[in-house]
C-alpha cells in the first residue's frame, strides 16, 4: 500500500482478516475509530471503541513499511519498562495478512497543556527526574538493545555552516562555528544507562484522568545520557509560551540535566541543528506538517542557545 500523501491510515485500509483477528483478540466488534490529531507517522494509529463502550489504542501498518519495526520496538518497550514509568500498558501484539498491529491501552484525557498557565509541565519535569535518577533496568536494556539509536547522528550545523542559507537568522549565522564545534562534540556523549523516550512533545504525551500526565509513542525509546529528554523537552516549553531565560534556568537546575551541563548543551546544539537543516527539505510522504514543526522548533531550540551560550 503506498504512504498517504496527506494523512494517517484509516481503520478501514487495514485488511480485513487483521481486522477480524484483533475482534476476535477484543472479544467485541469495533463500533467507532477516532484518530487524534498531532504526530507524523502515517501508519494507522487510532483509538477503537468496542461494543460495549471499552476503548483500545491501536497502532498498525503492511509489514514492509518502516514504521512497522517501530511499532514493534515500542510494544517490546511498554511490555519492559518497569513498574511506575508512564507509559500505558501493551495489550498485545497481532498479524495477519502481512501487516501487524500493537494494541495498547487507551488513556482517557487531552494532550497536556505546557504554557505557564498550567502545572502540567511542573508534573512533566517531575517525571523525568523519576525516569532518568537511576539506570535503566535489565529487561529495558534488553528490548531497546537490537534497535541502534539516532539520537548519536543528529546534525544539521556543519552542513549549513559549508552553504548558509539566506534565511538563516543571525543568532545561528554569528554561530555557526561554534554551533559546529559543539555539535561534534555530541556523538561521543551521547551514550549512557539511563531510559530515553527520545521523542517527547505535548502531542506525544496524554493527561489521563486517572494516571496524570503519561508517556505514549515510545517508538523511538532508547538508553542514553539523562539529560536527553529534558534537553528535547525544554524547546516544547518555549513554544507553548514560556520565556527563553525561564526555560533555560530548568535546564541549569533540574536534575537530568544540572549534572551534565556540556552533554546537556552538546545535544541541544546537535538537535537544533537538525531541526533547522531538516526544516529546509521537502515533505516526506505522510507528513504535511512536519517541515514547518520543525521550522518552529529550530527557532525555539535557538533561542534556548542563545541564553545558554552567552
């Protein structure tokens, strides 16, 4: 089945033997689909109300398309972190037809509200600090072990320090060569033993009404230095209206990060980086609004270095 040009797989796109498969696995007929919105994955992700009113979050796509080995990543992740993470729990995980589906619990509430108005980021940063103040347990280890990490090649600064675009704002243009030199500096910090999300956004994050702000689309989970998911976290806040300086004093106090100020830089810098070279290209298929996310992230994350490279 060819990528979606504009948008995600349906419920109805999945084929009918898996759909029967994952009734039978339910023990009910699905009666209703919602898809929310956020994300860029174009794979079927949707919640499925059953007869009866119970609801699942289900995530499927053909075997031969990549983000089916992500989504089989993230059920091996969910089934191994350990007690108390947030993260929902997996129901399972079915075949049929040549496509697979990962069932997990549905969680019931928004996406979290990050502005200043809100203590869901307060919870936010409380969490991390829980995940990341000890290694990562063994059977974590083990599930993440077989899928390499991209946290390591994340780059973007060297390549527009050789060719700088035009548009290129002048906090990153007055940079660029130190923007570089740190950005090299990230691949050999970038291991460690602590549990990575790797990819935490309000869109990937619900407020449920019973469990509190969770975890969801651990696909790109991993081990790493501490400090990665509150460094991806602190641009997410710039762009839901906190101030830059605010921001930039989380970083310099919280605990994931207050120990590790250079690694903490390190992949800020090598994140930003990517944001803004990858902003410049076309849309992947799938994907319509992923450029001018990251056209907005990049912008956050530089204003985040600005504050903390001055």
């Amino acid at each position: 089945m060819p990528v979606p040009a504009t948008g995600r797989l349906q419920w109805t796109d999945v084929p009918t033997p898996l759909r029967a498969r994952l009734e039978d696995a339910l023990d009910a007929p699905v009666t209703d689909t919602n898809t929310p919105a956020g994300g860029f994955g174009h794979q079927l992700a949707a919640a499925l109300t059953l007869r009866g009113g119970r609801r699942v979050f289900v995530k499927a796509a053909p075997d031969a398309d990549p983000l089916t080995a992500a989504n089989v990543h993230e059920a091996a992740v969910l089934q191994a972190l350990p007690p108390g993470a947030p993260a929902p729990s997996l129901l399972g995980v079915h075949r049929a037809s040549r496509w697979t589906a990962v069932v997990i619990a549905h969680l019931d509430g928004p996406h979290p509200d990050l502005s200043p108005a809100s203590t869901d980021a307060e919870q936010t940063w409380a969490l991390l600090d829980k995940l990341t103040s000890s290694p990562a347990p063994a059977p974590y280890r083990a599930a993440v072990s077989a899928t390499p990490s991209t946290a390591a090649s994340l780059h973007g600064w060297a390549e527009l320090a050789a060719d700088p675009p035009a548009d290129l704002p002048a906090a990153a243009r007055d940079r660029l060569q130190q923007l570089a030199e740190l950005e090299t500096a990230w691949p050999a910090l970038a291991c460690g033993d602590r549990i990575v999300h790797g990819d935490l956004r309000a869109d990937n994050m619900v407020r449920d009404h019973h469990h509190g702000v969770t975890f969801v689309d651990w696909a790109h989970a991993t081990t790493g230095p501490a400090c990665i998911d509150a460094a991806s976290l602190a641009p997410q806040l710039v762009l839901a209206g906190h101030t830059p300086e605010d921001v930039a004093d989380l970083l310099r106090d919280h605990p994931a990060t207050a120990t590790s100020p250079e690694t903490t830089t390190a992949f800020l810098t090598a994140l930003t980086g990517h944001w803004h070279r990858n902003a410049r290209k076309p849309a992947p298929p799938g994907a319509p609004g992923l450029r001018a996310y990251q056209h907005r992230a990049a912008a956050a994350g530089l204003a985040l270095l600005s504050h903390r490279l001055s």
